[in-house]
C-alpha cells in the first residue's frame, strides 16, 4: 500500500495539475477591461542615414548661410491664419499671391494681390523701425514701429515686416556677445524607407545673448540631421517666452545656394501665422533704395499703430 507520504505528493501534484488547467482556461478567455490596459506604441526610429556635426560646425554652418544671402527678390504664395486657444477657433484665410524684396540690414517690401481680380491687396513696407501699410480696399495708410501695441482683430494689420524679414535672412552668431550650447533631440517625420510617421534626430543650437541687464536665450535653430538644413528657428523675448516660431522645409536651389521653399511663420501670442510658398527666387540681385519707399496716397486715411 502507498505511504501516507506518497498520498500526501500525489495530493498536491493533482492540486497543482488543477490549478495549472484554470491558469490556462483563464489565459484562453477574453478578459474585461477592468483587467486589460493598453498602450500605444512609440514611434520607430527614421531609416534615413543622420549626419554628424559639432557645435562649433553648426555655428560655422549659420553664419555662413547668413553671409551668403544679402538680398531676395521672391514670388510667394501667402497664406495667412487667425485663431488658437485664446480664440477658441483658427480661422484660415484664402491663398494669395504677392512678391517679396528683402535686403540686409534691414529693408523690407511685399506686396500682396486678390485671387482672379490681380488687385492689390496691401503693400507693407519697411527699412528700419518703422513701417507704412497701405490696404488700398479700405483706403487706409497705416503707420507704426515694431510692436504691436493694439492687436487688431484683422491678421494683416498685426503684421510687421521685422517678422517675415527674420524668417528670410538669417542672423549669424556673434560670438563676442552670444553663446551657442548643443543639444540633441527629435522631430516626427515620415520615413523615406516605410511611409509611415517616425522620429528623426535633430541638432539644436540654443543661442543666448547678453544684453545691459544679463544673459538671455534670443533663440533655437534646429537643424535636420539628415541633410543639416535648417528645420526650425524659434525666437525669444527677454522674459523667455516664444515670440516667433518659423519652420522651414523643401528646399530648393537658387543662384547655386540651397533655399526653403515653404516657410510657415506661427506667432503665437498674437496667434497668427503665416505660410509663404516661394515659387521664384532670385538670391543677391540688385534692389534701389526707392523700392522700399512707399507714399501716402491722395486722399488715404492716415492711421498710427
């Protein structure tokens, strides 16, 4: 007869063979969700080959693309929109065509058309602090500086030349009163190789400027790792916030110089932006002083910003 210890064995070998077939029919069953937590899954890593570079060759990279481009005579498209969480709404205006005159140090024109019509729809101006705006639909001539001291609730008298200029023409680095750190990070994009969305690396030089009450971050320039274009720039008041945050992509090349194509330009506490399809760009042309010259019109109403 079988030891009470052989009985004993067998009796928890067929507790656990039980106890085995409920793990499994357990296993075999749907489970509610009380019981299931799901997670999405993070995004794959780009196929696409990234280049490397220092901070010192990123700063060289700026400062050339900066010196090489002194002027720009440009056809755009220009696309602008209006809203956020401030508006609770964004509203997106019809596409336009206009044309650009750009000139360092700090000269600016574009003048803007109706779709169909070809009437002129604004002509903004600007070679320093000041700028002259004339809305020929409204009859209106609107002069001011750089800041926008009243908003309005039209997107197109929110606009200052200083802004499409610094989205244009670059700012090297002055390495006498600023300092570039580096920094690695990621964008989302769609891989080359799958066509699906992923994460590619990037490189970010922050830039901070000293000024007569300390340092300051002035600004970001990001650039793609894959091609070491610059991708993004934001841009920094003295109290950190975002005043300008421009994204730059498909480039193209001009005049022998490679240069974006699509420029969107987000202002995100006026919350406006504007998007600039370049269609034709001549890089470094000559450009007279009287093209940044704009009169008042007979009989225009005058207005101060």
């Amino acid at each position: 007869m079988p030891s009470e210890t052989a009985r004993a064995d067998k009796d928890v070998m067929m507790r656990g063979l039980r106890y085995f077939r409920i793990l499994l029919l357990i296993a075999a069953v749907p489970l509610g969700g009380c019981l299931v937590r799901s997670r999405p899954v993070a995004l794959r890593t780009s196929t696409t080959q990234l280049a490397t570079a220092s901070s010192n060759d990123l700063v060289e990279r700026l400062n050339t693309q900066a010196g090489q481009v002194q002027t720009l005579k440009a056809a755009v498209g220009i696309t602008a929109s209006l809203g956020g969480s401030e508006r609770g709404k964004i509203t997106e205006y019809r596409e336009i065509h206009g044309y650009i005159l750009a000139r360092k140090p700090s000269s600016l024109r574009m003048i803007g058309f109706f779709p169909i019509l070809e009437n002129q729809l604004f002509d903004l101006v600007s070679s320093g602090g000041e700028f002259r705006l004339w809305i020929p639909s409204k009859n209106r001539f609107i002069v001011g500086n750089g800041d926008v001291e009243r908003p309005s609730t039209q997107p197109l008298e929110n606009l200052r030349p200083q802004v499409i200029y610094d989205a244009l023409l670059l700012e090297g680095i002055d390495l006498n009163t600023e300092l570039a750190a580096l920094e690695e990070g990621e964008h989302k994009v769609i891989d080359p190789g799958t066509h699906k969305p992923a994460l590619q690396g990037d490189y970010t030089l922050d830039i901070i400027r000293q000024d007569g009450h300390g340092w300051y971050l002035s600004r970001k320039t990001v650039f793609d790792r894959s091609d070491l274009q610059l991708h993004q720039q934001r841009l920094y008041d003295e109290h950190g916030s975002v005043v300008t945050d421009v994204r730059y992509d498909e480039y193209r090349e001009f005049n022998g110089m490679l240069f974006p194509t699509l420029i969107e330009i987000l202002r995100p506490q006026e919350e406006y932006s504007i998007r600039l399809k370049v269609t034709n760009l001549t890089i470094n042309g000559p450009i007279k002083d009287n093209q940044f010259l704009l009169e008042l019109p007979s009989g225009a109403a005058l207005e101060s910003r």
